[in-house]
C-alpha cells in the first residue's frame, strides 16, 4: 500500500494543457507560462510521469518542445477509422513519438478495449507486442470510464496497466471487486479523476447550478470532511491511497496546486469513505455534465 506522493507514483496529467478541461478552465485551457512553470517545478521536484493523448490539441508537442526525455510518458490514442490496420496504429505511435521527441514511450493505452478484441484487433494487439519487443513502447493498457468495461478484455487479452476513475463520490472500482482481481493479473492499476475535475475541492459559492440536484452529496462530503479535521486535498488523496494502486493521475493548474499535493500527509486515522458513495452517473461521469 502506498503511504505518501512521491515521483514514482504520480503521474501529470495534461488534459488541462490544450483544451477546456476541468470545472476551472471551461472557458479556456491554462496558459504556456503555467504550463512552462509546472513543467520546470516538476523536472525539479524530479516526477517520472506525463500523461497525454494526441487527442488533446498540441499537449503533445508542447511537451516535446520541453526537453522530457528524462521523463516517461503515458499516451492515448483513439482509432477513428472503423476499418484499422497495423500500418495505421505504426502511424499513430510513430506521431506520438515524433511529437514527444522520445525513442520509447512507457505505455500507450487505448480507450476503447473492444477495437482489441476480435480476430482483426488479436492481430492489431500481436501488431502492439512486437512494438514492445522492438522498444517502441514497454507496456500496453486501456483507459477506460466504467470498470464494467474490465469485462470486455480481462480474460482474453494480457494487458499491463489499466486507468480507471476514482474517488470518494466513485467507488466503483472497489465495490465492484476488480482491484484485487487486477492484482492477481500483476496489472498496474492508475487512477484518475481523484478529485472528480476539482467538484470535490469547490467552494459551494463557485458550484455551477448544475450540481444543485447533488447538493446533499457535497453537503455530506464538506460535513464528513470537517468532522474528521482534514482537508479536502488529503482526503481525497488519503482514500485512493488507501486502497492498492499503483499510480495516481493528477491535472495541476497551477505550480502551488502540485506542492499541495507533494505535501500530502497520511493520515493516522482509520477513516470511513463509504458512505459517500454515489453511483449516479450524472454525477460521477464528467461527460455527462451539462455545466455552462
């Protein structure tokens, strides 16, 4: 069980580098001199990870322009094309890595397990494991919305990492059994959305009126929070790290926000997160949120 942040167990994610991403930046993504402060504060504080996608605008390439060689890269890709091919996958790896400008990327995960299932996507993922083998990326993964969608490829495909949301509001991943099952497969378990695109640190007055019809879950997670003295930042990191995972997947805004998380401590508590479960999806699927 990890007990503290640290450079091998964070990941940066950059969703909120290009685009509209997160409750905070609807209107706009941050901008390159954030960006550029985060990147310098996180080759400092030496954190191994990125995690990008070539579906977020030019994160990708303004990474590569920030000298990460040092730094291991996490990408994701979606096939467009209903019809795929080896040679178009080759294609879409050879951009990440021409847009990072690395040799080797740590993992590449899809989005959708499905497009690797099949007598078409076994060829696709043999296609995946000799890229491995040749050095282009180590390991393979999906990143999926819903742990139903573990189903999809658990028992036929020998994937090596899986991303998953979790959160104090989104339980899923535990009540549903899958992090012990994903243990026993040896597979790296990160996850994502552990502060559910910062709802989870809002203050009531920012909330978009969207939420109103959830405010007896933010009442109830702000009262839990009080009555246990700790701060919203530490009891969200403190529940996943409670439960077996590998790494954690974060958006920073701001340099700030990341020594806040840097300087996260462990509470000495046993703490109960049970009752603040939520299985609306309206709630805990951030696509699905219709926030002006």
């Amino acid at each position: 069980m990890i007990n503290k942040i640290n450079s091998k167990n964070l990941i940066i994610g950059t969703a909120n580098f290009s685009s509209n991403y997160g409750l905070k930046h609807k209107n706009k993504a941050i901008n390159n001199k954030k960006k550029k402060n985060i990147i310098s504060f996180i080759k400092k504080k030496k954190i191994n990870f990125f995690d990008t996608s070539q579906e977020y605008s030019d994160s990708e390439s303004f990474l590569g322009r920030q000298n990460i060689r040092n730094i291991k890269v996490i990408t994701k890709i979606i096939f467009k094309k209903k019809k795929i091919s080896e040679k178009y996958v080759e294609k879409l790896i050879n951009k990440s890595l021409k847009n990072l400008k690395v040799k080797t990327l740590y993992a590449l995960l899809f989005h959708n397990p499905k497009q690797l299932i099949g007598t078409k996507g076994k060829k696709i993922f043999s296609f995946l494991r000799k890229q491995k083998r040749i050095g282009k990326i180590k390991k393979i993964g999906v990143s999926l919305n819903s742990p139903d969608e573990i189903n999809i490829f658990y028992k036929k495909l020998p994937i090596d990492i899986v991303q998953l949301p979790l959160n104090v509001f989104d339980q899923r991943l535990i009540h549903l059994g899958w992090l012990d099952k994903l243990r026993k497969k040896n597979i790296e378990i990160h996850v994502r959305s552990v502060f559910l695109q910062g709802l989870l640190l809002m203050k009531k007055s920012k909330i978009s009126n969207y939420f109103k019809k959830f405010e007896q879950n933010l009442k109830e997670w702000n009262t839990w929070a009080l009555k246990n003295k700790i701060n919203k930042i530490d009891a969200c990191l403190n529940f996943v790290l409670n439960n077996k995972i590998d790494k954690i997947v974060v958006g920073i805004d701001e340099k700030k926000h990341l020594k806040k998380i840097l300087s996260f401590k462990k509470s000495v508590k046993d703490l109960n997160y049970s009752k603040l479960t939520c299985n609306d999806l309206k709630l805990i699927y951030p696509k699905l949120w219709k926030v002006k």
